[in-house]
C-alpha cells in the first residue's frame, strides 16, 4: 500500500481550496462516484472539507472488506489472488488521499489542520492493520517462497519482491507485544510530524517585518518593495511596508537590504522559527521523534534509526553516506571560506571595522560578486518573467521528448491561483494532466514541490490511467505594472519540479507498488532538469525583456556564466551541513529525555568545523524534510543524486548536443519510465553504461 504519510514532509491540512463554489446540491460526496470531469481530474469546485473524513473512512473500510476477502478465500496462494488483488486493494482510499494530501500542502487553515491530526493517527493505524495480518502476511509469505512456480514476468517479480520486504520492515515478523508496541509508536510517530509542520507553517505566517521608514529600505528593489507595499495594505497597514519569512520576501531582504539592523532582525527570525518557547515551539517535538524513531528501529532490530531507513535505499548505510558528505565537505569549506574573504574585503571598502555575521552573508557577497564579475542578479529578473521561464521549461521538454503543453481552460482548478495543461506525448497521444502554482499565501507550505493527484495506472480491464501532476512554488508575486519576474534560483526551481513531473507523467508500471524509487534516486530527474535551464542556446529561446522583448544579450549570458560558480562554497556548506544534522539526529543510539536539540545541533556542527557565518540551510526545529517527514534520515539524497545528474548531464555535454534525442530517449527508457521496476543502480548503469563518479559533481560546483 502507497504510504501517504512520506507527504507529510510539507504542512499537513485538508482543503477544497479551489475558492470555487459548491455545486453538490444533492448533498452527494463526489469522492463516492465517478468524476465527471475532463481526463477525470478532481472535481475540485465541489469538494468540500467535509467530505474528506467520511470518504477516507469508507475507503478504509472497503480495503479492510478487499484484504479480509484476499485471506478468507480457500484457493491456494498464488501472485494474481493475493500479491496483485493486495496491490489492486484500497482504490477509494488512495482517490481520496491523493487529493487530500496534495491540497493539504497548498491550503490550511485552523479547523483543516486539526482534522489532519485527527486523521494522522487513523491512517497509520490503518496501514498497521494491513502490515501486522498474520493471516495476510502468511499468504504473501508462501507466494514468496514459492515464486519459481509462477512464471512472473519482471515487473512482478518486483512487486513480489518489494510486498515481502515491506511486510518484514512494517513488523510482520515480531510477535504480538512488540507489534503493539509498534502500532502505538505508528501512530505517535504521525501526529507529531504533523504537530511539527502545522507548528513551522504558524512560525513562518506569524512573524512580519514592518518598516514605516523609507529610508529603511535603502539598497531594496523597486519590485520587492513594491511587494511589500501590496502586502502592507493586504493587512490593513497601507503606508507602511510588511516582509515575511517567506522566501521571495525574505531571501531578497538579506542581499539587498543596507539596515544591517533590518538584516539581522528578519534573519533571527527566520532561523528562530520553532524555538521561540510559545506554543509552536517544536523542540520538544523533535526530541520525541528522534526518540520514538529510534525506539521504532530498534525494536525492529536496527542498532539506530538511520540503519532502519538506508536498508532500501541506494545508499545502504551510513558510511557510505558519510563517505560522499565528507568529500564535499572539506573542500566547500575551504572554498566558503575564500569567500568569507572576499565579504571581509568588501565590508573594509565601506571603511567599516566588524567581524561579518551570517546575516550579513548574503549582503556583502553580492556585492563581492559584483566586484568581481560585475555582475547583479537583479539585471537577470527583467528576462526572466514566469510566463517566458515557463515556456522555456516547456520548449526544453518538446526539443528532448517531443512532448507538448496546452493550456486548458474550462477544467477544475486546486485553486484559482492555478493553471492547467494537457501533455501530450510526440504522437499525439495523451500523457497527462499537468497543473501549476506559482506564489505564495498565508495557506500554502513553504518551499516548492511536485505531487500528483493521481499517479500512473492500469485499470483491471489493462486500460492505461495517466496521471495529474501539480507543482506548486513560492515565487515572487507580480509588483504594480509588471509581470512576476523569477531569480536565477526560481527559475531554476521551476526546471527542478519540472522534472520531477516528466517522472511523473512518463512513468509506465502496471502495479501501484512497483511505482516508488528510492527517496536519494528520486532527485535525479529533477536535478538534472536543472542543467538546462541556463544554457545559453534554451536562453536565447526564452530569456527576453518584459518590456522590449530584447533577447538576454550575450554579455550578460556570459557573466552569469563566468560568476556559476562563485558561491558555491556557501551552497555547499549549508547543504552538506543540514545533511550532517539530519544523519545526526538518527543514528543515535540512545537520545536522553533531557537532550538539548539545539545544543546537540550545535554541537555537531562545530566539531566539524563549521563557520559561524553559516547556518545549515535547515535548523532541527524547522526542518521539515526530516521532521515533518519524507526526507528522514534522507536529506541527504539531494547531494547523492547530484552525484548521479552531474554525472548524467554530462553524457549529454560529451555527445556534444544538450539535445541529443537518443541520449534523451534513453534517459526516458531507463529513468524515467521504469519507476521502481528495476534497481536504482542498475537503471542508471542502463543509462549511462557506468556507475556514476563524483568528479562531475565537483566540478560542477568548482570545489575541484
């Protein structure tokens, strides 16, 4: 069964949010029938929040009625009868959950966070229930043991495979008191990651920076200024100026902002977030994870949480994962560093005396970047409006995979925010449903990710089902009198979730649990996507002026290549270092009730020599890829699939075509269609003819 609590990495809470109002005058649930709707999308404008709970628990009774039905029947466990009718179970509860999950990660509010914590529990006990069958268990137990006599194709010897390993890891084997045990732990495990990301999303909305002086917005750009005004105004505070934690407010604030007061009060609150001592303080939070997470692996008999989470995954273990943190660590340190250097430099040219602090990072190293390169950022953001960058993303997909995206009007929306798109492959023929979600709101989870509301499938006749992806961002607004225009980050953002939905809407599998990869394989698809995104032939297609429609001019294409490299140290670190803190808390063996998180945090980083100047991208008590969720014991799979799209991406530069359609084709073949039929490795040697090396990697970030 698709595990949906790994989407709690992002804020849980349950919402119709499509802003559109209800046409369920019958007083029908529209989860209880079939959507009539177009490509069977959900029928957001009449869902409601009312409907989640009911629809979810009748789901779970119908796939209690389907698994008593499997371990009931009298015929002889065979792979049709108990392996593809278990993973065939439960089709009302997973319709549900897709759309519950992905809006809860777009929409919140107090009465749809706590019915998300209400269900938390449920879910999991629900999950507890199908993995703790002895009776269920036995029968997938004898179809293991005696595959050989069942003539399965590969895909099947997966899903068999994949069953048996999940029971044995969901607790199958232990006896009844330690399933009981296992049960409660469950069930606690998920409403606390739920408290913590409902706790993260109120610290993050809570907090305002509100400027009444203009002379405190000296060194801003006009846009974010003006994006502060609007904001001020939303809040009933016109005249004045209101910045958020929120990262197209925030980020921006911290390099451009001269009030070095200003700069250090924004930053403390966005690395505070969690540890105020209110009552959305998450330490106590993340001490009961780490413990319950432990108490979990090791009565699974795992020496540490981290030895429980690595067994599926690329990596296997902890020393291999500090083995590939620990080769980028040095040398990005040493490269941040050099440049801490340079921000020194630049701080004396001011004719100032202070040792630079890590608000002051940003600030002075953009201006080192200019000195250098003679380069701003900002002179990027008038090519980059989101309408172009989105084109371009699209251009690059139809020059790769011939595939193409047509904007759809007359179609349910998750919010009215959003846009929606038919795929279609190179032959016409249908892929998929492709939606989008630009900025940011009071409701929706911070960050940028790619969900599905429906995955890839074969219904029981052998008809293809294809899927509906969303994307959902945090991107800067549109300012009075001109479009949203991105940063070199969010437009390289936009590729990054891109690819993750060319994963989505190529996938191919006929059974639900053949379809995951591993989460430090997952970022392959999306890393690499990022490649693209400023070459300088895909920029000359879509970089141009909102104003002029002048083409980037090649200067600046040039300086923005010439300066991709610097600062790559400071990237680095604070990556590498949020990996050490997420390892960290999860290969303890023992955590003590009275174990301070943020002196343990602390503790760990300096002992490897980290500079107070930089903070790790993510502190313990806002750092929901851990403690919300998904990424634990896992952060560090960005970096190890780095690894992997360097190494990729370089096929491609070798070939001497960033659009060479076989490499393309077989990335497809291999990466992107196969979900998780074959092993990791193996599909990437299947790509590549190789196992990948780290040297692309660094040298892709200049630390070699």
């Amino acid at each position: 069964m698709k595990n949906f609590l790994l989407m709690a990495g992002v804020t849980l809470a349950l919402a119709a949010c499509s802003g559109q109002k209800g046409q369920d005058a019958a007083g029908e649930n529209p989860f209880l029938s079939e959507y009539n709707t177009p490509f069977g999308v959900p029928p957001f404008d009449q869902i409601k929040p009312e409907h989640y709970k009911p629809a979810l628990l009748q789901g779970m009774e119908e796939q209690k009625k389907e698994i008593e039905a499997i371990v009931n029947q009298r015929s002889m466990p065979d792979f049709e009868n108990t392996i593809a009718a278990l993973d065939r179970s439960g089709a009302l509860l997973n319709k549900v959950a897709y759309v519950f999950y992905a809006q809860s990660a777009a929409c919140a509010d107090d009465e749809i966070q706590a019915l998300s914590t209400e269900i938390a529990p449920l879910m999991a006990q629900h999950s507890d229930d199908i993995n703790l069958n002895p009776r269920l268990f036995e029968r997938v137990k004898q179809v293991y043991e005696r595959k050989a006599d069942f003539n399965l194709n590969h895909e099947q010897e997966r899903l068999l495979e994949k069953t048996y390993r999940d029971f044995v890891r969901g607790g199958a084997n232990l006896d009844s008191t330690k399933q009981a045990r296992l049960r409660q732990l469950n069930g606690e495990i998920s409403v606390l990651e739920q408290t913590f990301s409902q706790n993260m999303l109120k610290e993050t909305n809570d907090f305002k920076l509100v400027i009444d002086k203009k002379e405190d917005l000296a060194g801003l750009p006009q846009a974010l200024v003006d994006n502060a005004a609007a904001t001020a105004k939303a809040q009933g505070m016109e005249g004045k100026w209101v910045f958020t934690l929120h990262n197209p407010s925030v980020m921006p604030f911290l390099q451009y902002a001269d009030n070095r007061d200003l700069r250090e009060k924004i930053f403390k609150g966005y690395t505070n977030r969690g540890n105020n001592n209110n009552d959305a303080d998450n330490k106590q939070v993340v001490r009961s994870l780490m413990q319950k997470r432990l108490e979990k692996a090791q009565l699974m008999g795992y020496k540490d949480y981290a030895a429980y989470v690595l067994e599926d995954r690329m990596a296997k273990n902890s020393e291999n994962v500090y083995g590939l943190l620990d080769a980028v660590w040095t040398p990005a340190l040493d490269k941040a560093k050099e440049e801490l250097n340079d921000i020194r430099a630049e701080i004396k040219k001011e004719r100032k005396n202070f040792e630079p602090e890590a608000w002051d990072w940003s600030y002075y190293f953009e201006k080192a970047k200019k000195a250098k390169f003679n380069f701003d950022e900002n002179q990027l953001r008038p090519y980059l409006p989101l309408d172009q960058v989105r084109e371009g993303v699209f251009y690059v997909a139809n020059k790769l995979y011939g595939i193409t995206f047509t904007q759809l009007k007359d179609i349910p929306l998750p919010h009215p925010d959003a846009m929606a798109f038919e795929c279609k492959d190179k032959d016409g023929s249908h892929l998929g449903v492709l939606y989008m979600d630009f900025f940011p709101r009071a409701s929706k989870g911070g960050g940028a990710w790619c969900t599905t509301y429906r995955d890839q499938g074969y219904d029981e006749e052998g008809k293809k089902i294809t899927p509906v992806v969303s994307i959902v961002c945090n991107f800067t607004p549109a300012a009075d009198g001109q479009p949203a225009l991105l940063s070199a980050d969010e437009a390289t953002t936009l590729f990054h979730e891109f690819g993750h939905a060319l994963q989505a809407l190529f996938q191919d599998v006929h059974y639900r649990g053949t379809a995951s990869v591993p989460r430090d394989f997952v970022e392959l698809p999306s890393q690499i996507n990022e490649h693209w995104a400023f070459e300088p032939e895909v920029l000359k297609v879509y970089a141009k002026h909102y104003k002029t429609g002048e083409v980037i001019p090649a200067e600046l294409i040039d300086k923005l290549d010439k300066s991709g490299k610097y600062g790559q140290g400071f990237a680095s670190v604070e990556r590498v270092a949020a990996s050490y803190v997420d390892m960290g808390a999860h290969v303890l063996t023992a955590v003590p009730d009275d174990l301070d998180v943020i002196k343990f945090e602390s503790d760990l980083l300096n002992k490897r020599g980290l500079i107070k100047q930089i903070h790790p991208r993510y502190h313990i008590t806002y750092f929901a890829h851990t403690m919300g969720g998904g990424y634990t014991a896992g952060y560090y799979g960005y970096m190890w699939a780095e690894v992997l799209d360097a190494d990729a991406y370089q096929a491609f530069k070798e070939s001497g075509d960033i659009f060479n359609q076989e490499l393309a084709g077989k990335f497809r073949q291999y990466i992107l269609t196969p979900g998780g039929i074959d092993d990791a490795m193996d599909m990437y040697k299947n790509f590549r003819g190789k196992e990948p090396a780290t040297d692309a990697l660094l040298h892709n970030r200049g630390l070699k």
